[in-house]
C-alpha cells in the first residue's frame, strides 16, 4: 500500500522494506530458510536449561533487555486501532503509525525462532520485529502473524535500533522478496510469500487526525484529571498528575476514586515522560500502592517493571519515590515481594542507601524492610545483593528516620540464619546496643534486630552480651521509664524476645536479667490489654527465666504470673499457647506454684491443648501435668479428674515410628511422648488413675511406646502394672520383659536407669515376670527402682 504525498498527488514509497539482514543465526548451522517454530519446544523452561538459546538471546548476541511470550492482539486491541493501516511485511512501520494514533510506546527486538527441521535445542534464528506496548506496560504486536506461530517469544534488545525508511526500487523489491522467503511473515494462499508490489501500490485512507489536546482549568474533578492525563497538553498534563498526587495522598477514598476512574493506566504512562509529570505520576502511584485493595492492580498494570525503570534512570529526587512505590507494593504480598526482586530492583535500591539524600535512603530501607519480611528468598538474595553493611553504616550515620528504617530491614534479614554472621560481622551489634537508649522508631528495630540475631546463635548472643544490652533491653520493658518517652508495645515486645533468646539454657544470663528487675516488668506485660498486643515474647522470656532455676520460678510465680498465663492458654493464638504452656510446666516444677496454677483453673485448658494445640502446646501442656502431679498426689487425683489420662494416651499412639522416633520423642523428659509418658506414670501414682489407664489399654499402648524409644514409658509401667495381675500379663503378651532388657542393655544412660528401675519393681512383684527377664538376657541382680519427675 502506499501513502498520498504532499506534493501534487504522486505517490510516495518511502517505507521500511524488509531485508535478508534482518534475520540473525545463533550459528552457522542455523538455516536462515526452512520451518521455524516459536515459542522454542520446552518454553521457558529452555531459555534456563539451553546454553545456546540462553547465549544468543543474552549480551553478546542480541543483547536482550526483556523476554515475553505474546499472542495477538485482543478484541478490544484490535477495536482501538481498527483505523490504523496495518502491513503485513513492515511491522517497522506498523508499530510507529499505532504510536501516532494511540499513543503506544514502540518496543523493538526480534521474533525468536527454533529451528525445526535442525537438531531439538541447537539452532534458532531470531527476525527484526518492532511491535507497541500498552499504558499498563503490556506489548501488543499488531503485524499478521502465519497461522501457526500465533504465540511467539518477543525479544527486547538494544541491537533493534537500526531499521531505516528507503524509496521504492527494483533493489528494495528484490531485498524484501529475499526477506520474506525467510519466514516469519503471513502468506498468501498459494502458500508463497507476498513481497510488496513497488511498481503499483495500493493507496490507503488516511488516517483520522488525533483528538484536540485539553487544556487545565484548576476545577476538574477525579475524572476530569484523568481525562487530561490521557488527553491534555504537555502542562496540563503535569498539573493533573500533581493534583491526582494530592488527592490519591489525603487518604484510602481518594485514592479508590483515582482508580475507579481509570487513572492507573495514564499515570503509568506519564512515568515515560521526563521532569515535574513524571514526579508527580510516581508519587500518585506511590499513595495508591500504600493501599492493600490497590497492590493487585498496580501490579497487573505493569507498576514493578515500571518503578524498577525509574530506580535505573530516573532523577535522583524520582529514585526514592521509585523505591516508595516498590516499599509499598511488598507490603505483605508474597507475589509482589517476589515480583520485584525478580525484575531486578535490588541493584537500584542498594545503590540509593549508599548515594541517595536522606530521603531515598530512607526509601530504599523501607523497601528492603518489607521486601524481606517472612520471605526466606528475598533475605538471602537482599545479602548477596551487598546491602548489609550500608544497611549497618546508616545505624550510626543516618537521621533517625533513616536508622529506624535500617535497622528494621537488618531485623528482617537477620529472620534467616544464614545472614546472621554476615549481620554480625559487619558491627551491627555495636551500632545496634546504642539505639536502644534513643527511644522511639530507632530503639523499637533495634530491640528486634537483636532479637533475630541472638535467635539459636551462640556467638552473637554472647556478642550482644559482651555489648552491654541488658540494662538497655530491660529498661526498655517499661512502660514509664525515668526519663525519654514511653517504649511502644512492640518495642517492649521485642527487648521481651530479644532476652528470651539470651537467657535460653544460660544460668548466668538468667541470673542478671532477673536481678535487673526484668520479671515483675514482663508479668506486667502478659496482662496488658493494647491493641494489637502480641505476649508470646514476654511469655517466652519468663519461660527460659524460670527453666531449672527455682529461684526464678519462685519469682516468677510470687510476681503474679500464673493468672494472665492461665488466661493466655484460652487465646486462640497458638503461639500465644505455646509460650503460656511452656512458662506453666516451668513454673509447675516449683512446689510453691503448683496450688496456684491448679487454682488459676488452668487445668481444663492444659488438657484441651494436649489434643487441639500444636506439637509444641502438647508437649508444653503433658509438661505442665507432669509436673503438677510430681510430689503432689492432691494434684495427681486432679488430673485424673480433668478427663487428661485418655488424650495422654493418644499422644502416645500418635508419636512417629522409625529410626528417628528417639530424636522425635526425645529421652530424659523432652518431646511430646516424653512429657505424656511421664505424665502418666505420675499420675498413675494414684491408683484411681492407674486403674482407668489400664481400662483405656494403656498397658499395651505404653509398652508400644518403650519399643519405640520413649523411655519414659517403662516408670509409666511400673505403675500402671503394680499389683495388678492381669496388667502384668499385658506387659508380658506385650513382650514388655524383652523391651525393658533391650532398655537396660544398649538404651541411653537415663533410658537405662527408666529401665532398670522397672525391672526391679515389677520383678520383685511377679515371679512370671522375673522368668522373663532371665530369658531375655536379663539375668543378674537389677538396680533397686527409680521412677523420677519430669521439670
């Protein structure tokens, strides 16, 4: 087709006309002819796993920028640019004239191609090929595509640039037939290629001239803005955009009218342009991505591509809105955290925290923050893309505002134990211990960022110590301390956690946090009514003071804690219970607790734990029963009464079978069956309750239990089976003698003495019993008994 001239009605042929050198090889192997087949066979799983179609599509080939695999264009594509001319043989053109008539930026590249009749894998071709990109980012390709190739992979690349506009000849006929015997294009029916005819064009209709630009007036209202984003001059549209950026910052309303409006496209659009629009469109996306209901539909409309585009070329004043908008987009979305990293922000936002004024500082923390919240990936990714140790330079050189974001993104990262060393090593601790004194933002990240480094890491724990972070982590527990402001309740929440970590199996630590007044604060806390309020920190913390130290758990107990953690097992947070049940089974190891905690009435909720709570809440409640019934046969006589005996039993026949059901179940009181096991045998002490354990067949369940490795089993035995003749012919059908003598001959020292213990009392009870010790291998005198408590 050809064009009508400006001069006297002849006719002009200057176009771009296709040529041989539009078509690469990946080699010379590659047929420039023949059948060719795109998307490549194994897409995309090819692009990773073939280093040929890796190696051409990359730098020293085609240079690609980004790859997508693209289809046709829609219907209602397809309605918007009905009027367009539209070649089949010059995609070049086609994709300027749609830019002139819709607005659509050109993308340029190449078609990829395998090549079908080579080997699979070794050979591809790629075609020169301009298409357009929507608002939104989306490419469309308007050019007529063969029947067969109607998804194709569409390759941005640097090396596109070059195609010129040339007059019509002889020469340029014979260079587009040469071109369009190459493929790639659609045929005629005849099933031949259908080069332009030079000699005698086709005319077409002019396209219709492009509506008149508005200009702004000051009193549009949301849609109005809009329409002059897509439809207004230059100016008009840069005082839109800021308009639309004031009214999309006043709040969660005025920013759900800009998007009901339609605005998200055009102010994607406007981040293409340069100057004051651009700046204002970034920060109109900015606000709107502070919304949850608004992260799907940015994204969908292509705001990640398009935010990372300014972090690389943007001005410096547009980077740290760049880095706001993808601050904002991670904000508790999975996809979206996942979304960003994968098109490339983190080399940008790392760069801001080391160049970029205060702002974009700030920014670029804040998206690394939310960018490695729970999102394991991420974390390591953020390390190895160098930000640790200017994350850790900002905490002693930036604004306040700056450190509390710092500080915040280390926390996060500091979630994954492998970024812990690194966090450490690059003196975080001792920029961190300073902050806790300074209130506020800064101390609240601080006291979490040391929380996550001293979690299961010996060596930071006592390098958090060596820094002197106990009193400021204690003074930081209260809610009105002598002077500085109030600690919020997530600070106090995380100095809670971060001493929980710290005193976890170590007397010494245990010792001065409580001596630094740490307990009464941290009972305080369980007991407190804050929205939002979270008490597994403080729980736990007073769990691992308490553990083995009496002196503690009287404490502890004395300070009122009992009531707030009875009242935590009803919580529906399961961690909430977890904790409450762990600091009760500490707690209940002291004798002066143990009315009190009975009193509390924690009882019917430690029971419900043991068959609703999570692995830890049941081994955390059998603890607390066992405990409570130890020494105490008031108490031994209540759990029986609290219906605990029939799911303790349970936990048992639910405890895993194998070769790791030892580590699973743990020996010397620790793991769920452990705990269940020896809380029966000291509720069994009673012997109402022996008696309903053997109704229950608990004989049977229990002697199951000690083939299995829980040791704990054989002192539930003894008494469960003591004098009673029929339990003692269970525990013989049972082939408990075997397993009490296999306990005794190769078990673990605690297991031996559990074992041992048992053979003597139930030996000395039963003559049948004894015969059967002897004939397993048993024979010689057995250790006097031993039954222990469980703490």
């Amino acid at each position: 087709r050809g064009r009508e001239s400006l001069s006297g009605g002849s006719v002009s042929m200057s176009r771009y006309w296709p040529e041989p050198s539009d078509v690469r090889r990946s080699n010379e192997s590659a047929a420039a002819a023949g059948a060719l087949a795109s998307p490549p066979k194994g897409w995309p799983g090819c692009f990773s796993s073939n280093a040929a179609l890796k190696a051409f599509m990359g730098k020293k080939a085609l240079n690609g920028k980004r790859v997508r695999l693209t289809g046709t264009p829609s219907a209602e594509d397809a309605s918007k640019a009905s009027a367009v001319t539209i070649e089949p043989d010059d995609p070049f053109g086609n994709a300027e004239r749609v830019q002139a008539a819709l607005g659509w930026a050109i993308v340029k590249g190449f078609v990829v191609y395998e090549c079908a009749d080579q080997a699979e894998g070794t050979s591809f071709v790629a075609h020169l090929r301009w298409w357009n990109a929507r608002e939104s980012g989306v490419w469309v390709d308007f050019t007529p595509r063969p029947a067969d190739a109607q998804q194709m992979v569409l390759l941005e690349s640097a090396h596109a640039e070059a195609k010129t506009k040339k007059e019509a000849s002889a020469a340029t006929a014979e260079a587009a037939a040469a071109r369009l015997a190459l493929g790639g294009f659609l045929t005629q029916a005849n099933g031949k290629p259908a080069p332009p005819d030079a000699k005698a064009p086709k005319q077409q209709s002019a396209p219709p001239p492009p509506p008149p630009r508005l200009d702004f007036k000051g009193s549009e209202g949301v849609e109005e803005l809009v329409l002059l984003l897509r439809r207004g001059t230059a100016e008009a549209q840069g005082k839109a955009a800021a308009a639309i950026a004031a009214a999309a910052a006043a709040g969660a309303d005025e920013a759900r009218q800009v998007v009901g409006a339609g605005g998200v496209a055009p102010l994607l659009l406007l981040l293409r342009a340069k100057g004051d629009a651009q700046e204002h469109a970034a920060r109109a996306i900015m606000s709107m991505a502070d919304s949850p209901e608004h992260q799907a539909s940015l994204s969908a409309a292509g705001a990640i591509p398009a935010a990372v585009g300014l972090l690389r070329s943007g001005s410096l004043g547009v980077k740290d809105v760049a880095a706001g908008i993808l601050g904002n987009l991670a904000i508790q979305s999975e996809p979206n955290q996942t979304a960003i990293v994968a098109a490339g922000a983190l080399p940008g936002l790392v760069s801001l925290l080391a160049k970029g004024a205060a702002p974009a500082k700030e920014q670029a923390c804040f998206a690394l923050w939310n960018l490695a919240c729970q999102h394991p990936p991420n974390q390591l990714a953020i390390a190895e893309a160098g930000a640790v140790r200017p994350l850790v330079a900002l905490l002693s050189k930036g604004t306040p505002p700056v450190q509390e974001e710092a500080a915040g993104a280390l926390m996060n990262l500091a979630a994954h134990p492998d970024n812990k060393r690194a966090i450490a090593a690059a003196n975080a601790i001792a920029a961190l211990v300073p902050m806790l004194s300074q209130g506020g933002g800064p101390a609240e990240q601080a006291a979490g960022a040391l929380m996550n480094l001293a979690s299961n890491n010996a060596l930071n724990q006592a390098s958090i110590v060596k820094a002197e972070a106990l009193s400021p982590l204690v003074a930081l527990l209260q809610t009105a301390p002598k002077s500085g402001e109030p600690a919020s309740r997530r600070a106090r929440e995380y100095a809670a956690g971060a001493l929980m970590n710290l005193c976890l199996k170590q007397k010494p630590l245990q010792d001065r946090v409580a001596a630094a007044g740490a307990v009464p604060l941290l009972v305080g806390m369980l007991s407190e009514q804050a929205e939002g309020a979270q008490y597994e920190e403080a729980a736990g913390a007073l769990t691992n003071l308490a553990d083995t130290h009496e002196e503690n758990q009287a404490a502890v107990g004395k300070a009122g804690a009992v009531p707030p953690l009875a009242a935590l097992l009803r919580k529906p947070s399961a961690s909430a219970q977890e904790e409450a049940a762990g600091t009760l089974m500490n707690l209940a190891a002291c004798d002066a607790n143990k009315d009190a905690i009975v009193s509390a009435g924690a009882l019917p909720p430690l029971v419900a734990l043991l068959g609703s709570g999570s692995a830890a809440a049941r081994e955390h409640a059998a603890g607390a029963l066992a405990n409570l019934a130890n020494g105490r046969p008031e108490h031994a006589e209540a759990v029986g009464a609290a219906k605990a005996l029939p799911p303790l039993l349970a936990l048992l026949q639910q405890a895993p079978e194998g070769k790791d059901a030892a580590a699973l179940r743990g020996c010397g009181g620790a793991g769920v069956a452990a705990r269940a096991a020896s809380a029966l045998a000291l509720a069994s002490l009673h012997a109402p309750n022996a008696a309903e354990v053997r109704s229950e067949g608990g004989v049977a369940v229990l002697a199951t239990a000690l083939g299995a490795g829980v040791s704990e089993a054989a002192a539930a035995l003894v008494n469960v089976s003591k004098g009673d003749e029929a339990a003692r012919d269970a525990l013989l059908a049972a082939g408990g003698a075997a397993l009490l003598v296999r306990e005794v001959s190769a078990g673990a020292p605690a297991a031996q003495a559990e074992a041992a213990g048992a053979i003597a009392t139930l030996a000395a009870d039963s003559a049948r019993l004894a015969e059967a010790v002897v004939a397993a291998g048993g024979g010689g005198a057995p250790p006097p008994p031993h039954l222990r408590g469980s703490r």
